[in-house]
C-alpha cells in the first residue's frame, strides 16, 4: 500500500516544481519516516479515531492505518483529514482510495472525511473553547513549514501563542493537542527550533503545559531528512526532529532520545533515556535541552554544579544596535573626524576585536544626533557572533574586547554581535576572561547545541546558560589572565593551558 502511494507522489513531485510546492511549505514524509512514525503508537483500542492535520499525499494516514491493523486490535479506523492545497487534492483522493481498498481486505472498517478548509481557521471555535474533551485518539502530522505574517488569519486565530514572526508548523502542533483526548498520541515531525528561542516562548508553554513527551528522535544530517529509497527528495537545510508523546498535565519521569543519521538509517538508531527534568530545566523560556549521546549527558550532570544562569547572576547578552540596511546614510567606508568603528563578526579573529577587519563590509559609523541611539560607550566585554556556518566546527565563537587596548572611546557593533553587559555597573576584566573561557570551551560549547539546533546564537538563550558562583568566575578569570599574559596571545598556543583545562582547576 504505501510503495503505491509514493509511486503516485512521485509521478505528482516530477509534474509540480518544487518552488512551487515550498510555498506551500509543503515537504513530503518518505516511506520509512512515516512508517517508524507510525510504529510510535501504542494504543490498542478496537475503535480509533486519527487526525491528519497537514495529509499531503496521505501516506501518514496510510502508516498509521496500516500499523494498527498489523497489531490485529483495531476493528474501526475514523480519519478526519485535513488538506488545502488544491493541487494535490486529486492526489490524497487517488491514494484514499488504495488506504480504502487495503481496509476493505483486512476486514476493518474504516471512514474518512476530507476537509479541504484551512485546519486553523477552520478549528478556530475549538480552540477557543476553556474546557475540552478531544475528539481524536491520534495526532500524526508532517504540518506545513511555513514563515506566516503575524497579522494573517491563523496567527490571528491563536494570537495567545503567537510572538514575532509565526510558523506554520507550530500553530499546528498546538491545535492538534487541543483536538486531542486526555491520554491521546501525538506524532508529529517538524523543525527543531520550537524547542528554544523568544519566537516560541508562549507556544512551548502551552506544549509543555499540555503534554507528556516521550520520545523524541533527532537526525543528524540536516540536508536527507526528506531523502527517501524511492528516489524523490526536498532538503530542508535546519535540524528536524519527530516528537511522541501523549496528552497529559504530568510529564513522565524519563524521555527516550533517538538519533539517526537520516530516513534511511532508521533501522540503524541510537537511545538515550534522559530524565526529564534534564530535557526540560526549570524555568520561564521552557527550553527543551536535547542531548544526544553519553558525553551530553556527563555535560548535562556537570552544569548541575552551577548555581545561576547569566541573567541571574546580573550579567545580559544583548545583540548589537546597528542594522545596516536601516542606517545607510550612516555608513562610512574611510575614517572621519565624526566616524567611530563599525564592528562586524568580521571584526572577530582569534578570540579578540580585531579593528579595522581586512575585510569588504564597510568599517565606520558616523555619529549625528539621530543615529546616536547605536553608540556603545567602550568597556570591557565579550562579543560573539551571532551567526555560523553549517560547517563550522564551533556555534560559540567569542572575542575577548578590553577597553583599554582599543583606540575609540566609542563604537557601534553591528546585528551579527552579541554582547556582554552587566545590568547596573561595569564588569571587571577578570569576569571579562571568565566569560570567555566558558564561552570558547567544549563544555559550553556541546551545552549549547543541546539548547539551540539552529546555527543562529541568540542572546536569549544566552541568558540562560549556566555559571559558576561569582567568586569561581572570578577564579577562572584570574586564571585565564596568567595565561595570556605568557605570550600575550591566544588560547591556541601549546603551552598554554586550554578552556577546558582552565575550567577544570577551578571547578573540577
């Protein structure tokens, strides 16, 4: 059933550009992510009632029907499923007819109805409703992945957790829970990044509220996650993950965490079990901290031993004023009396400022009356990008700025930047070195890619990274200091004790 499903996506795939079908935010499940997704679900009821929120070509629909019946309890499938991209329709109608046809000779009964409305505005009265039953047993989903204005209707519909510029995807997710009974599965597979950032902030709320998870499964491989044996493929170039759990107000003491390299290793996966109170620290941003091996683990247990996070003990990362395309006028290319430094991330070389860059990005900013609001009064702090490539080895790349070795009473930093602040007074050069031997180590580092998937470093999640108590910042400073001053270079130097090292003597 599911191998003549995906041969009549495929004749759909070579007669749709793919352009065409992103603006859909459309991306098709391979046969063998649909079919573990499928094998997630553990209910043995003889009645079931499965809703597909985003049914595409319906081979979710499919995984799940064919799943329940090879477990040899389920005697009555109802699927609602919901689809408004026009033209696939004649597609999810061909393929609703194999699923039909399988049911039929299994001798289960099955019933499906075809919503082609919008699935959020069209469910807007229910989620509205303050008490709820649920109408469905299951949730399986691949929603659509799609950047939407904050003032288009389905933002508007569940404006509660909606904060900045919405996806798609997310606005499903929550709906589909609302739509949920009391101990009802959801599996969906989305973006990861619903798990940190500001953007996500009232939704993870809601998820975390609403939800025991219980599974998660991360792919290593950023660009074959879509890349199926049957020979069509859609890259999505950011992490991906699958998400089982069950809808419920208590979590479960523990989350299993599976990785695989992509669909076609999912025979080949990886298990951790995580308690969850690792995965999902106290706190008001709700981060959901996804390790994936041993070595997280250990890391996950060492960051136990710190007693605040930066913002708790009095530090911010903020990220820089200047955006270029909104102050053109105040660019400038060659050193004027009315000019300060303009820094980039380009202005980042070896763990310092480096000012003027070799660089083609311009190098100065002109100072007037009204472009003063993204002057930086020159002191001590610790900037890093706020950007890296794919490639890059390290996400956390900070650059140690000491006010006294730079020649400018003021400059601007540009949005690539973040930097470091501390609320109320001006941090002191050995908390200066502390931060950024926490920053450029490998603790901190892996840390952070279990908080963030993306290759964006935000300073809100900044801000909630763990540190030592101020008198142990101060240590490792101090520390940090003796050894720079060896040779007066960087941490790079073979006889120089590393971060890591550093981080050891002082906190063990």
């Amino acid at each position: 059933m599911l191998k003549e499903i995906m041969k009549n996506t495929i004749e759909y795939v070579n007669s749709f550009p793919k352009k065409e079908r992103k603006s859909y935010g459309q991306f098709f499940t391979p046969i063998q992510t649909a079919e573990y997704m499928a094998s997630l679900i553990r209910t043995e009821s003889e009645k079931v009632k499965i809703l597909d929120p985003g049914a595409g070509n319906g081979l979710l629909t499919a995984a799940v029907v064919e799943h329940l019946i090879a477990r040899g309890t389920a005697r009555e499938i109802s699927v609602v499923l919901y689809e408004n991209d026009k033209n696939i329709q004649s597609l999810l109608k061909k393929n609703i007819e194999i699923i039909s046809s399988y049911c039929s000779q299994k001798q289960v009964k099955l019933f499906i109805k075809t919503q082609k409305e919008n699935f959020i505005v069209d469910n807007q009265k229910y989620w509205e409703m303050q008490k709820s039953k649920g109408l469905f047993d299951i949730v399986i989903s691949n929603p659509p992945y799609l950047k939407i204005r904050k003032e288009a209707a389905e933002s508007v519909c569940m404006s509660e957790i909606v904060h900045g510029q919405p996806n798609m995807y997310f606005l499903f997710m929550a709906m589909a829970v609302k739509m949920l009974r009391t101990n009802g599965e959801f599996v969906f597979i989305t973006p990861r990044s619903w798990t940190s950032g500001t953007y996500f902030k009232s939704f993870r709320s809601y998820f975390m509220d609403s939800m025991d998870i219980q599974r998660v499964h991360l792919f290593e491989s950023r660009n074959s996650v879509f890349k199926g044996k049957e020979g069509h493929s859609d890259d999505i170039l950011q992490e991906t993950m699958i998400t089982y759990g069950k809808k419920s107000k208590s979590q479960s003491r523990n989350i299993i965490i599976a990785i695989s390299q992509n669909a076609q290793d999912l025979g080949k996966v990886k298990e951790i079990q995580v308690e969850s109170g690792n995965c999902l620290p106290e706190g008001k941003e709700h981060y959901f901290v996804l390790p994936s091996d041993e070595e997280d683990l250990k890391v996950l247990n060492y960051m136990k031993k710190m007693p605040n996070t930066v913002e708790e003990a009095g530090f911010r990362f903020k990220t820089g004023q200047g955006v270029e395309f909104r102050n053109k006028e105040y660019i400038a290319w060659e050193k004027k009396e009315s000019t300060i430094p303009l820094l980039h991330s380009c202005n980042v070389l070896e763990g310092r400022i480096v000012f003027p860059a070799q660089t083609e990005k311009p190098q100065y900013f002109v100072v007037k009356d009204e472009s003063k609001k993204n002057v930086m009064e020159n002191q001590n702090t610790v900037f890093l990008k706020r950007a890296t490539a794919k490639e890059e080895k390290r996400r956390l790349q900070p650059a140690l700025h000491l006010a006294d070795a730079f020649a400018y009473k003021q400059f601007t930093a540009e949005n690539h930047l973040n930097y470091l602040i501390k609320v109320g007074e001006r941090i002191s050069l050995c908390e200066v070195y502390g931060f950024y031997t926490l920053l450029s180590s490998d603790i901190w580092e892996r840390y952070y890619r279990m908080l963030n998937g993306s290759t964006q470093v935000n300073s809100a999640e900044l801000n909630t990274m763990p540190i030592p108590a101020k008198d142990v910042l101060q240590k490792i400073g101090k520390t940090a200091m003796r050894e720079w001053k060896k040779q007066g270079d960087y941490f790079t130097r073979d006889n120089m004790l590393s971060s890591d090292e550093i981080l050891r003597q002082c906190i063990g």
